[in-house]
C-alpha cells in the first residue's frame, strides 16, 4: 500500500514538473528577417537578446543600413 502511495505521489511529481516547464520558442531568421517560433532553433547571437514579440503578428526584419527593427503589422 506504501509502495503505491509512494509511486502514485512521484507520478504526479513528475508530471506537474513536466507540464509547468514552458515551451523553447526562439527567432528563426533568414537572411533578412526573423519570425518567431515554438520550437528551439539555432538563433543567431544577435537575436538572443531580443525576448518575444509584442504580439503574435510580430518579426524583426533588417533595414537598408543593416539595422534591425522589428515590424507589427
């Protein structure tokens, strides 16, 4: 009886740290814009510091100098 209260109560351990662990989600980028994505890429090292988009629609593209801004349409 122990062993399946214990078993039980490491099942549920295990599993509410597996579902409270949030998605990878990272920048793809192409050679001149970068969307957002659920799934862990090799993000480029000058997206690292750039967090998630401000809403869903938005991505970073780069302009005619080099700079990069990001575009919510």
């Amino acid at each position: 009886m122990i062993r399946t209260i214990l078993a039980g109560t490491l099942l549920m351990a295990a599993a509410l740290f597996f579902t409270g662990q949030p998605a990878k989600a990272e920048w793809l980028c192409s050679a001149n814009q970068c969307v957002w994505v659920n799934y862990d890429v090799n993000e480029p090292d000058y997206a690292v510091a750039w967090g998630p988009p401000i809403r869903p629609s938005c991505f970073w593209k780069q302009g005619v100098f080099g700079r990069w801004k990001m575009v919510c349409p």
